[in-house]
C-alpha cells in the first residue's frame, strides 16, 4: 500500500466508523492484527459501541505495516458484506455514503415513533439485503429475547450504519406492503430535511377490549380476519379490534369455566387466538392482591418465537409483562427471576423440565394455569408429560399446594395402535389423564360456521407405476455387492455380519442394517493392536461406502438420476481430499469404472423418473386451472428437498413456479439444517407472496403457521393419523386439494387407514363427550393411580459417574487419543481435553463456517494425526482467551483400561463420565 493510500483511508475514517461493526470483519483479518489487539476492538464494542470499536480497528490498521494489509482489508468488506463502504473504498469514491446521511438524519429524528410503530419481524425479510447477515441475527435475537420495542431500537442501530444506498427505498417499500402508518412519516424524496413531523392520533390504543395488534394468515386466521367485511372495520385505526367468533367462544367455554380442558379444533381455526381468550378472561379473574401466572409451552423453537410474539403483541399493551425462554436463551436468562417477574411466560417445555429438576423452580404451583400447544405429543417420555407426571405426583401425593389449571391445544388427538372405536376411546382417556383433562372440546354446536371458515381439501391418492428398468439401480448394487466381498473378507470374526439374508439395498431397512454393523466394527476387539486397527479401519470404510450407495439409491426413487449421482461423486471427491488410503483408493477405482456408464443412463430420457413426470403434470394442471395457487410440497429429506428445487429451476415448463425450501435447524454439527432467521424470512416470503409454491420436511407439518394454500402435495410422504391431519390441515383455502403421490401400495393403503382412524377419532370423541362428567373424571382418575403405580415401581435408571480412568481411541484407526482422566467440561454440555499429549494427536484445518455461538468461536476443524485416517474428531475453538479442541464423543471408542472391554456413545449425556469442570489455572500451569 502507497503512503499515499494509506492518506487516503485515514482521511475517509469518518466513513468507516459511521459504517462498519469491526467485529464482523475481525475474522478475516487474523494474518494483519494480533490476538490481543482483536480482544480489545470486541472489548471496545462491548463497553462503548460500535463506532468507537470502529475507531480502534482503524488506528491499529493504520500502525499495519505487514504488506498486503489493505487488499485484505478490502477483501474482509467484501466477504462481510459491507458492499457499499468496499465499493467507495476501492474507488475512492463516497458520494454514495455521503447521499445517505439525509436519511440517518431523519431516522435519528423519527426514532422514538420508528420503535413506537415499527414490528421488525414483519419487515426484515424484505429488507434484510440491505443489512449485515450478523445485524439480522442479532435483530432476531432482540426480538425473541427482550420483546419488539428493543429489536425496533436495534433496527434502527443498524440502519443507521447501513452501507446500501438502496436501504431508504428498500424500508419505505416495506413499511408500505405491510401497511405500517410509520411509511406516512418516511419520506425518502428530495427536501427530506425539512419534513415536519406528523402528530400520530390513535384513539384505540386506549381501548381496553380484547385487540389482537398483528397480521398473521394462517393458524390464527381469526387474529387476521374479523367476522364482519372490510367495509365494516374502523379504518382510523392502526389496529383493529377483533372478535372472536362462536365456534371459538364455543371451544374456550370449558376452559373459561375453570375446566382442565383439552381444545381439539382444525388446523387453521384460530386455536391460539382461543387461548388468548382463555388466559386473558384467566388473569382478569383474579381478585385484588391475588395474581395469576400463565405458561405457555411451545414444542419447538420455530413455533416457540411465532406464538411468543403472538402473546407480547397482544398482552403488552394490556398492561402485562410477556416473556420467553428457550434453550438458546436459557444459559443467558435467570429462570426463577424471569418467572417471578413475568404473567406470561412462553417456554419450550425441556427449560422447565431441567429447572425442576434442579430445584430453581420448586414446583408447578408458582403458575396458575399451563397451555400445551400440541398436547398430543404428551405421551411416554416427552417433556410435556415429564413436566405432567411432577403435576399428578403433587395431585396424587395429597400435597396442599394449589395445581395449576391444564389447557390442551391440538388438531388430533390421535388413536394410538388402536384397531377399533373402544381402544381408541381407551387412548383418548390415556391422553386425557396424561394432562388431567376432565373435558374435550370440540365445535358441536357452530359446526356450520366452522365449515364457512376452514375448508377440508378434497383428497386424492395417485399410485405411480416404478420405472419399468432401472439400470442405474443395477449398477450401484453390483457395486455395493463387491463392497459386502470386500468387508466380509477383512476378518473372520467380523465376515459372520454379512452373511445375513433378506437384505435389500436402497432402503430404511438396510440402512439400519448396515449402521449396526459399522457400530459393531468399532468396537471389534482383537490381540494384535495392529491388527486391531487394520480391521476397524477397512470395515470403518466399507460400511460408511455402503451407506452412502444406498443413501443413494434412495435418492434416485424419489429424484433424478443425476441427483442422485451428484451425490455420490461429492462423496468421492471428499474422500479423495482426505486421507485417501489403499482401501479408498480401490473403492474409488471401482466407482470410477462404473461413472461412464451411470452418466450415461443419466443422460438417458427415458430413465425420466415417474414420480416426477407425474408431480410436473399434477403442478401444470392445477396452476393453469388457478394461476394463483399457492402449494405446499411435503417431503421426507433435506436431500430431497434440494434435489426438488433443483430440478424445477431447471424445467423450463415449471418457469412459472418460485419456490423456496423449509427444512429443519438439524444437530449442531449438521451442515445442511436451517437456522431460525432462515426459517423465518422463507415464511415471511412464502405469505408475501414471494414464493408460489414450498417444498417442506416435516418441520412444517405441526405449529408452525404457514400461509394459507390451495394446493398441498404429499410426495411419498406418510406417517401417523396425527400427521396426516396436520399435513392435510395445511390446505385451507376454499376449493383446496391434498395429493398424495407414491409408488408404493403399502404407503397409499397406510394413508386410507389413516383416513379410517381419523373417523374412528371423531366417533370415539363424539361417545366419551356424551359419558357423565363424574363417571368420566372417575375413570381418568383410575388411569393416572394406575399410571402413578407404574412410573413409582420402575427403577429410576441414575448414571452413576464413572472414576475409571479409561481410553479414548480413534473411532476410525483406534489410535489412542486421549484419556478420560484429562477430558474437561465447559458450561455443562462442551468437553474438552487438557495437556500436550493430546496435541500431538490431531491435525488442524480451517472450519468452512466459522461462526460464534455463546462464548465460543469456532477457528478450525481437527482431525486424527494418523496417517490416511484423518477421523472427524470435533472443532477448535477461541473460548475467552483460550484456543482449545471440543470433541465429540461420537467420533471415539472408550476402552476400559483394566479389561480391555470397548463401548461406543452417540451423545455425551449417555457416557458416564465424571465431570470434571473446565478450570483455566490447569491450561496456565
């Protein structure tokens, strides 16, 4: 850099401070600025903001007299997404940045209405581009934790520092198609400084009726809809009072009325907006100096941020204090304080589940009523009836304390394995005693009205004849034929594994299989160490080999062949850059013979898969009947999801479909998981009409609100009668269908008993609400004693920790890594190993996606040291001032030091290890 560049940028600082968070590019900038610099820009962020963290960075960038600092610095803009201040930059040109400071000048201005009137999470999706992917995290985080005033203040924080010259437009925009009065006041023409600031006059926000302050399209259509038309609705208004309408006062009656009460209502009905009216009428009955405490539990986090912001916007202006704890806020938050200073309290149930455990909430009788959404999943060892057998232990055990009243909140209760009318009423009463439910509602009375408000779709199977050849099936289990050969004769001991019959390739089944068997390898024991290793690695090799043909196999029955090819072809060029032994390399040599040939049939039209021929004629038929169909595609993979995407992008007949993808957050470690920002901005997109058709996992067959749909289609996608319903429950415009499309006969018959459990259902509800409240409460009552009886004379399964100090050995070589006497525990839940021995038996390489995550920030990937293993064993990190290895248990094989005998964990939380906590002086010494 010329001295002359180095002017240049020091003059332009302003610029650069006014712009940038310097903790969003200090990642890129380790070769330029040293470990203790970077430790003081964070600190300086954290104690005085970002503008004078912004200032340090800059003075420290300019002492860099490294060459090649400021390409680096430019190159860190750019990959931080700081596109606007690394275009001036690089050409020495501001006027863009310059034309900006109108608009911030008027935002610092209109601030205090900006937090007033603006619900981030209703305009962020469509104007997330002109903010940093980080700011957008931690707008999402401020919301979910501390409610929508606070992330409207962070909002404003970031865009006040902005880089985009796009974002004024870009929030006008927003702030129009969401019909927020705030757009009134931003006026982004020429003579923005002079505008006067308007007088906002709403009467309503003293109205104490019951008032719903959101739009939302789908579950709570009765938070979006109100029963008289369009004409009729104040228009003065910011907000519009709603009323509930007759089915809804209908199924919150018992409730209302004190019952413990499980509501069993259709998707799509309004069921939240119903328990909005059950806690509100709840907390207004109690007398003066007496409180009440509402929990609400949501089963998932999605669901849980959707209804929280559902309770705040509705019970904050009401005067009472709404807050949430889920397990990504629970380490931050004091639990029993939160409760204490909180009316409502919206929970993912696993927090109250370990804080009664641990005693830092003494029992359920600090709340006076408990709200289960999908409280058909309170079942075996779900939290939900973990938290319920703590409530019946206090009823049934005579304790005094009072118990709080118990609301149920589902689409379908379930039959169970039930094969006629009396053993489904027989698991309706299990579920009923599960949450003490002495009454279930259902619309009788206003069935008429329900009907005019959610429409069942019209069901429609369609079988799909398979492929009548499949050479590339052929081909893959020739291959995973010479790979068994292959593994069977790497050991006698071991051989026996696959001698087995009645194995078929390309299914669940030999997938179970064929894990069992890679787990059985890992822990085969044999008198040479040497010999041992050999062993283990070469099955270690075959059976993850296996396991990916068959995964492809899988793929090519519901996708493309190429799909399904590129798949495997990734897989190899994996294995090529790792460690790439003698075994990998024959495996590999044998894949790459077979390659013409598979991309040949690829290439080939007629391997067209059925399946899809019939899903395009399906979405073409339905799309030119109604040009505006909206569709939900179920699926059962993440894969699959990608593969569909893919493959109607690319069909030229489908142009006029935009679809997006909804999959699952996934495990930590699971690359292809979305994260909950992602998850919200393709809801945001799907309701905007961004996005005309949704391809899903099952992450949105339960909870979640999804906008309202014509069209769902279930592509070899099938489960319970509870899921069925759900899936169905998605199509709630009038007219809608639900397709399921299958090859399988097993699948569509598994679906018409579906449909004949469901009015088994309905039948067994209809019998037990006709039976004598008393007789029915004797009954329940005789099921929790008996149920009571049971749990107490089970034997509490307690890990007992083991003080053994024993082996940890590569679960791929079985190369000694380390020893459980130097494992340490970090917050609770990350483990890590201490000393230079263990240093030496790994490798290091950068993480692909390094990212911080509570007070760890992931720096690279480490790897056994042992040559042409190269086994996955965790992460290196940056925790507090230390850069140590967090491992995974799941990558190892624990060896009893006395015995010999080896055992392999899936999760930490199933090793009994003894816990030793993490302590820095050890590292020091």
């Amino acid at each position: 850099m010329t001295a002359e560049q180095r002017r240049s940028l020091r003059a332009c600082g302003d610029y650069v401070r006014r712009s940038l968070d310097p903790t969003h590019v200090l990642g890129y900038m380790s070769p330029w600025l040293r470990e203790d610099e970077v430790q003081c820009i964070h600190a300086e962020k954290n104690n005085k903001g970002p503008m004078e963290a912004a200032s340090l960075f800059l003075k420290l960038l300019l002492e860099v007299q490294v060459e090649g600092w400021f390409r680096g610095f430019l190159d860190a803009l750019n990959h931080a997404g700081y596109s606007g201040l690394y275009e001036a930059i690089e050409s020495w040109d501001f006027q863009n940045l310059e034309k900006l400071e109108d608009h911030r000048t008027l935002l610092r201005r209109l601030e205090p209405e900006f937090k007033a009137r603006v619900i981030p999470t209703e305009i962020l999706p469509e104007i997330a581009e002109c903010l940093i992917a980080q700011d957008c995290e931690e707008i999402w985080q401020v919301c979910a934790s501390k409610g929508p005033m606070a992330g409207a203040e962070k909002l404003a924080e970031c865009l006040l520092r902005s880089d985009k010259e796009n974002w004024p437009k870009a929030l006008k925009l927003a702030l129009e198609r969401n019909g927020n009065i705030f757009s009134e006041l931003w006026i982004i023409d020429e003579g923005v400084k002079d505008v006067e600031m308007k007088v906002i006059e709403d009467d309503s926000m003293e109205n104490s009726e019951v008032q719903i302050f959101y739009r939302e399209d789908p579950e709570e259509q009765s938070l979006s809809q109100s029963p008289c038309p369009p004409a009729e609705m104040p228009s003065t208004n910011l907000y519009s009072p709603l009323k509930p309408r007759n089915y809804q006062l209908e199924l919150a009656f018992p409730a209302k009325e004190g019952k413990n009460t499980i509501i069993c209502a259709p998707t799509g009905c309004g069921k939240t907006f119903v328990s909005l009216l059950i806690c509100e009428h709840h907390l207004q009955k109690f007398s003066q100096g007496r409180k009440g405490k509402v929990v609400f539990f949501a089963n998932h986090v999605p669901v849980y941020e959707q209804q929280k912001t559902v309770f705040s916007r509705h019970f904050d202006r009401l005067g009472y204090r709404v807050t949430g704890i889920s397990g990504a806020t629970a380490e931050n938050v004091p639990v029993a304080q939160t409760i204490e200073n909180s009316d409502i309290i919206v929970l993912t149930p696993q927090i109250l589940v370990n804080n009664l455990k641990n005693g830092t909430v003494p029992s359920l009788s600090v709340f006076t009523l408990m709200i289960f959404d999908e409280c058909h999943n309170t079942s075996k060892h779900h939290p939900y009836n973990v938290i319920m057998f703590n409530y019946l232990d206090q009823k049934l055990g005579g304790f005094s304390d009072p118990l709080p009243q118990v609301i149920g909140l589902t689409a379908s209760v379930g039959v169970g394995d039930a094969g006629n009318v009396e053993e489904a009423m027989a698991h309706i009463c299990k579920l009923c005693a599960s949450l003490d439910a002495s009454v279930i509602a259902t619309v009788r009375e206003n069935l008429e009205e329900l009907e005019q408000v959610v429409s069942k779709p019209q069901k429609i199977s369609r079988k799909v004849e398979p492929r009548t050849t499949n050479r590339f099936k052929l081909i893959l289990c020739q291959l995973m034929q010479e790979t068994e050969h292959l593994a069977e004769n790497v050991s006698e001991e071991l051989g026996y594994l696959f001698r087995i019959q009645d194995r078929v390739f390309g299914t669940q089944k030999y997938e179970q299989w064929i894990v069992a068997v890679h787990k059985a390898c890992m822990v085969f024991r044999a008198p040479d160490r040497e010999e041992e290793s050999r062993i283990c690695k070469a099955m270690y090799l075959y059976t993850s080999h296996l396991r990916k043909y068959n995964d492809t196999l899988i793929i090519s029955e519901d996708a493309q062949i190429k799909d399904a090819l590129n798949y495997l072809k990734d897989f190899f060029n994996n294995v090529r850059a790792a460690a790439f032994d003698e075994t990998e390399q024959d495996l590999t040599r044998r894949f790459e013979e077979k390659l013409p040939e598979l991309e040949r049939v690829c290439m080939d039209p007629s391997n067209e898969n059925p399946k899809l021929r019939d899903l395009h004629l399906i979405l073409q038929e339905e799309y030119h009947l109604n040009p505006e169909t909206r569709t939900i595609l179920f699926v059962k993979t993440r894969a699959l999801v990608d593969a569909l995407k893919k493959w109607i992008e690319e069909n030229p007949a489908l142009n006029f479909l935009k679809p997006g993808i909804l999959t699952g957050r996934g495990k930590t470690n699971d690359k292809t998981g979305m994260t909950l920002p992602a998850q919200k901005c393709v809801l945001d997109t799907f309701r905007a009409n961004g996005d005309n058709i949704l391809i899903a996992t099952s992450v949105a067959d339960e909870g979640i609100d999804i906008a309202q749909c014509n069209l769902v289609i279930l592509y070899e996608y099938v489960g319970n009668v509870i899921r069925m319903i759900q899936t169905r429950g998605r199509g709630r415009a009038k007219g809608s269908k639900c397709y399921l499309l299958s090859s399988n006969a097993d699948v569509i018959a598994k679906e018409n008993i579906n449909l004949y459990k469901e009015q088994m259902m309905n039948d067994s509800i209809s019998r037990l609400q006709t039976w004598d409240e008393a007789i029915f409460q004797e009954r329940i009552h005789r099921i929790q004693n008996q149920e009571k009886l049971i749990r107490d004379s089970q034997p509490k399964p307690e890990l007992v920790p083991d003080k053994e100090n024993k082996r940890l050995l590569c679960g791929k070589c079985k190369v000694l890594a380390c020893h459980t006497a130097d494992i340490r525990v970090i917050e609770e839940s990350h483990y890590t190993v201490i000393g230079d021995a263990f240093k030496k038996c790994f490798v290091r390489k950068p993480h692909p996606k390094p990212r911080s995550y509570g007070g760890f920030e992931k720096k690279e990937k480490i790897f056994c040291a042992r040559e042409n293993c190269g086994h996955d064993w965790g992460i290196r990190v940056r925790y507090k001032t230390f850069e140590i290895p967090v491992i995974k248990i799941e990558s190892f094989v624990v060896e009893d030091t006395v015995t010999g005998l080896q055992k392999q964990y899936p999760r930490w939380k199933d090793f009994p290890l003894e816990k030793i906590q993490f302590d820095a002086k050890e590292l020091s010494q």
